[in-house]
C-alpha cells in the first residue's frame, strides 16, 4: 500500500483566545497522581474506520474534510487541554499541561489506495499497514505533545480517523468522549453539546493529601533507561514490532457470553461471582492466550486492568470529568497451569472478580504501590496481559453524519501484551477483543477460542434437547 501526505495543518480552537484565556499568556493544568504514572508510556492509539462508497474524492475535499475541521476546531474550545503540551519546569514539582495562545492540534490529510475493507475488517491485519493512518505525536525531553489527528482518504472506499493522544493527558474514556463530541457537533451543524459530552476540566477535585505525587514521580523516575535527566519527558524505547505481527478482532456474541456465565455458575462454588461480560471476555481471551502460548505450566504469568474510578471516589467525580481516573488492579505471579487446565477459564473469572469487587472501595493511596507491583511482575512474568478499553465506552457511538464506523481499533496494544475491549457493532450484549501477536501464536489463539465457543454451543445443545426429550 501507498500513503500520500497532502497537508499537515494545525487547527485551534474556534473562538477568540483572550475570552478564554482572560488576557492571560496560557492555561496551565496540572497533572494528578492518577495522570503521572503514564508520563513515560508511549501513546494510546486508535483508528476510528467510516464507509463511504457514495461520495467522490472531489466532494470529499470539497464538503467532508472541510466539515470535518470546522467542528474539530469549535469542539476544541471545550476540550483545550489537547491543544497543549506538558512541560515540567525547573521550579515546578510536577509536570502540567500547558495550552498557549497558540495552541492547536496538528491534523494530517493523506490519502491511500490500500483496500478499505482488509484494513477495517475483523481478521488478520499486518499491524504496519494501520501504523501509516497514524500521525506522529512529537516528544522531546522538555516538551510533549498531548493529541494529535490523521484523516486518511481511501477513494470510493472511505475514510479513517487516526487518534494519537499522550495517555497522562487523558484516559479510554476522556478520549471517547472527545471523539463523540466532535461527532456531535459535526452531524448536528452546531456549536453547542450537552451535558454528557461537555468535559469537566477542573483538577481540582482530585487533591494529593497523602504526597501521593512525588511518590508516583520517583517511582516514573525509575522506569526511565536514561537516568541522567530526571525531567525527561521522553519514554523509553518503544518494542520493536517484526514483519509477522499481525491485528486481529474476536468476537463474543450475546449468546456465547451467556453460555460461558452458564458455565461458570455450574462450576463455580462462589454464588455471588460478578459475571459481567468484562470478565468473562477478558477471562475466556486471556485463558485462551495462556494455552496457546504453552510451555511449563510451572511458568509465571501476571493480568491487570485499570478501573475507572470516577464513580467510586468520595466524593464522586462528575462522569464527565477529562483526564485520567484509572486505578490498576491485577493478579500477579500465578502459574501458568492455573488458567491452562479445564478449570482454567473459571479460575480467570473467578480471580477477575475479585478484582473488580475490590474497586467498589479502592484505596487511592495505595495507587503508587500497585504500579510497583505490577512493573515489578514485568521482570519476573513470561505473560503479561492488560486490557486497553471497554465494552461501557460505547466507541461505535461516533456518527459524523456519514454513518457509525463499522470498525474501531487500538493500534497501540502492539506495545504489550494488552487486548482492546469494545461492545459489539451491531449487537448488544457482546464483546470484540482485539488483539495484536505474531501471526503463528494468533492462529493458536484463533483456533483456541473458536473450538471452545463450539464446543460450549454443542454441549448446550445436547444440553436442551435432553431435557425438551424427557
């Protein structure tokens, strides 16, 4: 496939920035305990894919693109900590973000004659071939860039939106909001949202009473490889990713999570399990992965996923609050037998419930050691599985007036062992998992996780047509 570049523009925010600003050089917002620990991890990236058959190349150009940046420009007079940049001064204490008079998020125009379909499909994808709808996001060691955006034009195919943002700018659900807001705005030809898509941008709901921020920034210093510039902004190295590694989309239907939450009660000793269908697509993929990667059984294995802690907090955060309020919650050095014997799948959910019961009272100042505790696990782990995502951000949400995407991917679970998480496109109460390996061991997963929703199917079966034969 080939990519053409045709601009690279940056786009402020619609309205007259001394109303915003008050006269003053800059906005300045600082970064909470929940933002500092991704300092250093690379960007969260997403492709957002629109079908668009009907409409010519030159009409595209002419009306769409032009559309597209009008509405990018008025929604970013609400969300204007993505036109900034973090910086950590010398006398600051902590990085903030930084949004200048100036501000503007960079937006890339390209067009590609790749086949639209491939690249928004649900099999297997060379992940190079997503990484060019992506544009960059510039750090340096005093300065990061907090969002950027790519339109890429597939002619008489459709368009793709590529969406790379800093994750201590904002979280899975900050990010969404923000792309459903702009959708919003852009189909409904206004320059008003409501209320459910208007960010609360004040940091100051979440106050550090127990010094959990330096506390957090010692424990990102000793992450960093270059240890020579403890105010570095730039993360370390990202993983090589080789020619084999390929993307891929499962799916869950309604019905298959509903037989797997049957499974479970029928083996399951524990009568108030939470069988959310979070857990259990997360336990079935991460069971299936175990299996598929083999090996001694006697192997460590480590799973974690960050819950949104927006509700939990006393007081409550507002549901629109824009940042990051991830708390993460894992299960660490485990054996990889656990999850790999017939009862493996029910022991994940089991252990994921846990988990997930545990945020109902999290105690936030334990934030920094449960980081410690999982990048400790890193060194010691042969399997590291962490989710990106989830099924409550309802992504496929995002209409610009042209139709829903019929595809949503995380590109940047190429960087770990993660699964992305989403609803169904077109059916509720299922699950699509993406996931991102080198093409032989996602053939194993594949075959894994298809054989066992089979296998499960026919026992129901079998299942009721005894009890319909009685």
């Amino acid at each position: 496939m080939t990519l053409d570049v045709l601009e690279v523009a940056r786009v402020p925010p619609a309205y007259d920035f001394d109303s915003i600003f008050n006269s003053t050089n800059s906005l300045t917002i600082p970064l909470t305990f929940f933002d500092l620990p991704w300092l250093l991890f690379h960007p969260i990236k997403r492709v957002f894919f629109y079908r668009l058959t009907e409409s010519t190349p030159e009409h595209f150009h002419s009306f769409i693109l032009p559309k597209l940046k009008l509405s990018l420009s008025l929604v970013l007079c609400k969300y204007l900590p993505l036109c900034g940049r973090i910086t950590w001064g010398p006398n600051e204490p902590k990085p903030n973000i930084v949004v200048s008079q100036n501000g503007a998020v960079s937006l890339t125009v390209a067009e590609t004659d790749a086949d639209f379909s491939r690249l928004s499909g649900y099999g297997q994808r060379p992940v190079s071939e997503l990484h060019t709808l992506l544009p960059e996001l510039p750090v340096s060691n005093d300065s990061a860039t907090a969002f950027s955006l790519q339109i890429t034009l597939f002619p008489n195919q459709g368009f793709s939106i590529g969406v790379v943002s800093h994750h201590s700018v904002l979280d899975g659900k900050s990010s969404s909001m923000f792309i459903k807001a702009w959708a919003h705005l852009c189909k409904q030809n206004t320059v008003s949202l409501p209320e459910s898509l208007t960010p609360s941008l004040d940091r100051s709901l979440i106050k550090d009473i127990t010094g959990l921020d330096e506390e957090i920034l010692e424990l990102v210093r000793s992450l960093k490889e270059d240890k020579t510039n403890k105010r570095s902004l730039s993360p370390n190295p990202a993983r090589t990713i080789a020619d084999d590694v390929v993307l891929a989309t499962l799916v869950l239907s309604r019905d298959d999570v509903e037989r797997l939450k049957e499974q479970v009660k029928s083996e399951s000793p524990d009568r108030s399990i939470h069988l959310s269908t979070f857990v259990i697509a997360y336990a079935y993929a991460w069971t299936c992965c175990v299996k598929a990667r083999g090996g001694n059984g006697e192997r460590l294995v480590s799973l974690l996923f960050g819950g949104d802690l927006r509700k939990r907090l006393d007081p409550p955060l507002p549901a629109t609050y824009f940042g990051n309020c991830m708390f993460p919650t894992g299960c660490f050095i485990r054996k990889a037998a656990d999850f790999e014997e017939d009862r493996g799948f029910v022991t994940a959910v089991e252990i994921l419930s846990d988990l997930v019961k545990g945020l109902s009272a999290p105690k936030v100042e334990t934030i920094a050691k449960e980081f410690t505790v999982g990048f400790d696990s890193l060194a010691v782990t042969s399997q590291f599985g962490s989710v990106s995502g989830s099924n409550q951000l309802q992504i496929y949400e995002s209409d610009f007036g042209w139709g829903r995407p019929v595809k949503v991917d995380v590109v940047s679970i190429d960087q770990g062992e993660a699964y992305s998480m989403a609803e169904r496109r077109d059916e509720s109460g299922g699950m699509e998992i993406g996931m991102c390996l080198k093409k032989s061991e996602m053939d194993l997963v594949v075959s894994f996780f298809n054989n066992g929703l089979q296998k499960l199917k026919s026992l129901f079966l079998c299942v009721k047509f005894e009890f319909l034969t009685r």
